[in-house]
C-alpha cells in the first residue's frame, strides 16, 4: 500500500500581510489583510487588537468583495 503525500494544513495564502482596522459596522475590529501580487487575497482577525481578539463577524469575513466582485463599479 502506497502512502499519500502529508497534508499540508497551513498552506500559504499570501505574500505580504497589512494590519489595518475593519469599517463595515461600528466595532473597528483589527485585521490582518493577505496581498499577493498586491491584490487582497484573505482576510482574517488580528489576534492581538483589544476589540475583537482575533474574532471576525460575517461583515468583516466579507470586506474582501468591497475589492475582489464583479458587480463593483
């Protein structure tokens, strides 16, 4: 029996990662924006912000179709 390739469970989604603060609701939670090529490619919660530690709701998970959808003018 052939054994598969291990799993790679953090694989790199980005070159380059800004800390910067949400603005789609009133919270201001802290963020860490993922560039590759310079383009956003994740978005995630910063662990280390006193607001949300680390936490994203809905609106924050989807700021990166302010950026990235077809539909944007």
């Amino acid at each position: 029996m052939s054994q598969s390739p291990p799993l790679n469970l953090s694989p790199v989604v980005s070159a380059e990662i800004r800390r910067t603060t949400c603005y789609m609701c009133a919270c201001r939670c802290g963020i860490n924006v993922h560039l590759r090529d310079g383009r956003v490619s994740y978005i995630e919660g910063n662990r280390d912000h006193p607001v949300n530690r680390g936490v994203l709701c809905a609106k924050g998970a989807s700021g990166i179709m302010q950026v990235t959808a077809p539909s944007r003018l």
